[in-house]
C-alpha cells in the first residue's frame, strides 16, 4: 500500500552522469533496483530531472511495465513496484485466452492491433507469437506484417514494434544480434504451453463424439501436429 511516507526511489548513481551513460544502461539499472528495493514510491518526474535526457524512454519503459502489472499506478503521478512475476501471469492470462479464440478465428484475426495499439500490447503479441507457433527466433518484418493486416498506418506498427522490443530486450524478455532483425525470447513459456496442450486436448476428448465438432474441426492427428499448420500458415502471410 503506497504512503506518503514511504521513502522516494532514486537514481542518484546516475546524477552527475547525463548525456554520458546510455539509455539502456540507465532502464536497465532502474529495473535491477527496483526489482531488489521493490519501491512504494517512484516517482518518474523526479527520475527524468536526475537522469536528463532519457525522461521519454523511462515514461515508455514505466508506461510498459505498469500494462503488465510489474508497476501500480498510485496517482499524481507516482508508482510503486509490485514486480516481474505478474508480467508472466499477464501474459500466461492473454496467451491462453488466444489460444481458446483459436478454435475459431484465423491467425490475423487473433493476433489483429488495435488502430493505435498500445506498446504493452504490441509486446505482449510478439511474445505470446513463440509460443504459439512454438518457434525459438522471430522475424520483425515478419512479425510487422502480421500485426500490420487491416491497419492503415503500417510504418506506425513498425515503428513502434521496435520500440517495444527495444524495451523488451532491456528488460530481459528477449534478445537479438544487431542488424540481423532476429529475435529470441528469454522469457521461460514452458508452463502456459502445457497448460495451452492440456486445454487443447481436454476439448477435443468433450468433443471428439459430436459429428457437428469433427465436421468443423481438425482430427486429432492434425491437432497434434498444429504447431506445423499454425507455422505454414504465419509463413505464408507473412511471406515479402
């Protein structure tokens, strides 16, 4: 519970040091002490002025990491920490949910932004895409194009993609080599994907008697082997 007592998070390390450290650096040691110190108050305005120079990535990076549940917006203007463990309850929530929405839905439709998506959502999308298709690396082209479909404004989705997965990377959700475009999750998913299969299975056995549901569904040797036709079918759209 957040008090107006509780002592302000700082940055002082950094205070004599602006326009010298970079960016990532800063973020990335503002997420390490946070995650140690598990603040009541951080305050972003206070850490912008101390830190000059990266006030708009520590806005995006907190605006990010409160979608996900890590920070808890207490008003006029401060957060506190609550920490990366909901992050992944967050997106175990969404993936399983896509997953159900599977059943019936194409891959763009699952996977459709919203016109002016939020940074969350475009990194929640690009993660949750691994385990989905249950792939190691990703394209960000390709990525673009598929989050892209029905969007008017495409250059935007890509713009903001690499924003996302620049901050996604400083916080250790994901990696890359520089100019290879390739991107691999750090992120363990191991857990929401068994319980994705369980999910799976358990409807097709509710299922598997009633002639409407194998009229309109894929046989069980085709559902085990969905991880193929999800790929050919994320190639095939995604395809320049």
């Amino acid at each position: 519970m957040y008090s107006d007592d509780d002592e302000e998070f700082t940055l002082s390390s950094f205070s004599k040091r602006k326009n010298v450290t970079p960016v990532s650096s800063v973020l990335k040691e503002v997420i390490q002490k946070c995650e140690r110190q598990k603040p009541k108050q951080i305050n972003i305005m206070s850490l912008s002025v101390q830190h000059q120079g990266n006030h708009r990535r520590l806005y995006e990076l907190f605006n990010l990491l409160t979608y996900f549940g890590v920070t808890i917006n207490n008003g006029r203007g401060k957060l506190s920490w609550f920490g990366f463990s909901s992050l992944l309850n967050h997106i175990e929530n969404t993936y399983l949910q896509l997953e159900s929405k599977s059943n019936s839905a194409t891959i763009q439709n699952i996977f459709q932004l919203e016109t002016s998506p939020h940074l969350g959502q475009i990194a929640e999308y690009f993660m949750i895409l691994y385990p989905f298709l249950n792939v190691n690396l990703l394209n960000i082209k390709s990525v673009s194009t598929l989050f892209s479909y029905g969007v008017p404004d495409k250059k935007q989705i890509e713009r903001r993609m690499y924003l996302a997965l620049s901050l996604l990377e400083t916080i250790g959700c994901i990696k890359h080599k520089p100019r290879s475009g390739q991107y691999k999750l750090v992120l363990d998913v191991s857990g929401m994907v068994l319980k994705a299969k369980a999910s799976r299975d358990g409807a097709y056995c509710s299922h598997m008697l009633s002639i409407d549901y194998l009229l309109n569904h894929p046989s069980k040797s085709a559902i085990n082997d969905i991880y193929a036709q999800r790929q050919f079918e994320f190639e095939r759209l995604t395809k320049v």
